[in-house]
C-alpha cells in the first residue's frame, strides 16, 4: 500500500493532532505511539523517544473571512499556542502540550469537537538556545544579534513600575506572519509580557530594563484536519 505523506507534516505533528482528536473523540481511535506512527507513515523520519526537547504546540482555525480578504495567504487564524522551554521528553512533551495548547490558552475558549475539521496543528521542536544580551551591573550583549525568520526571541525585563521580573517569547515564524522588524518585536514582547504603559522608555533604555534576550530556532512541522484524517484512516486500515 502507497502512503502519501502530508507536505511538511512530521511524526511530532500528526501525533500533536492524533492527542486532540482522540481526545474528543474517547473511544473511537486505536491506540497509536509515536513510533508506530513514524514507521508507518513517515519511514524516512528518524524518532528518539527518549530525546529531550523544548517544544510549542500551536493550533490554528481556519478562517472563511480571512480567505475572502487575502485569498493568497494561509486562511488560518491563532486558536491556541502554549509549549515549554524545559526539556521533557519529546513524546511526553508532545501528548502534554498538544491538549494544553487546544485547551488550556487562557486568550481562547477551549477547543470544541465540531471545530477539528477546520484545524491545523503545527508542532515547533526548539533548539540551538543562545544569550545575545545579558543585562545587570555590566550589560553585554547585542539585542539586535538575530535573523528575522530564522529565530525566536525571548525576553526577560524588569517591570518598570513594580520591579518585577516580566517574560514573553514569539517563535520563529510569527515575526514574518506579522510583518514586524525587530523593534517591532520587542515592543509586542513587552505588550505580551503584560506591560502596556511608556514603552518607548523601556526601548531607549533597554540596558535598564532588559534582564536576559535569548535566541533560539526551531524545527517546525504542520498538518491540517483533511491531511491527518486522511493519513489516520492510512494507518488504521
């Protein structure tokens, strides 16, 4: 039996998926691990799973207003994205964050049965993590030493009104989708973070405020409803 593979899919983002689905619908899938699915469905995909990563799950809902507007871009729209910067196993990882993500985003209601159709899954493994700018008694570092596209960012700062140390990160991929540079990025990091008074403050006197800004890549896969049903019915038969 030939077994087309979903272009740009992966073990990791049919398996994210394969843990909602079966979520929302208990009792009607076969049990599947991670290496069955690889084997199966994607031979030429190598899976450890005992490897220890980071990893952000992220699912979008597609949207037939969106297409209407801008029929030349993804028709898709953000309904959940949570994940971690801890290194768990990968499989452990995967079925964890998959539910979190579709569930537990506090920016959305839960993700409903009548809404699979029209989803996609995208599993991002991170990695190559590395300080460009420390901040502290002696600041080093360059906040501008990333590539748009090629990494995410994460910062950490000092609130300006209470002390407190904030936190935010966007991966890879959200900056091109947003169209931002890389002001652009740290001012939404700081809005994200929970601070929304003089942010241009905070930007002009970063080496202040900026606690840590860390970079990083990631290896990003996706798989939409039609595509993970398809291959699910693949593997069941």
């Amino acid at each position: 039996m030939s077994i087309e593979v979903a272009k740009g899919s992966s073990p990791y983002a049919f398996y994210a998926f394969y843990q909602l689905y079966s979520h929302l619908n208990p009792g009607k899938t076969i049990p599947l691990s991670i290496e069955e699915i690889a084997r199966k469905l994607y031979p030429n995909s190598k899976v450890d799973n005992h490897e220890k990563t980071s990893l952000f799950i992220t699912w979008k809902k597609r949207s037939s207003k969106f297409h209407k507007e801008n029929t030349n871009k993804d028709n898709y729209i953000l309904r959940g994205c949570i994940g971690t910067f801890a290194k768990m196993p990968i499989t452990l990882g995967i079925e964890k964050y998959s539910l979190i993500a579709a569930l537990e985003d506090r920016r959305f209601s839960p993700i409903q049965k009548k809404e699979l159709k029209d989803l996609k899954c995208s599993c991002n493994i991170l990695g190559r993590f590395k300080t460009i700018f420390q901040g502290g008694d002696s600041p080093s570092g360059d906040i501008m030493d990333w590539e748009l596209g090629k990494h995410g960012i994460e910062l950490h700062f000092k609130h300006p009104k209470t002390g407190a140390t904030c936190s935010a990160t966007f991966l890879p991929d959200v900056m091109p989708e947003q169209h931002w540079n890389k002001e652009d990025t740290f001012v939404n990091l700081i809005e994200k973070a929970g601070y929304w008074g003089n942010i241009s403050e905070v930007m002009n006197n970063f080496e202040s405020y900026f606690i840590e800004v860390i970079r990083y890549e990631g290896n990003k896969s996706s798989i939409t409803f039609d595509e993970f049903e398809k291959q699910l019915k693949d593997i069941e038969t």
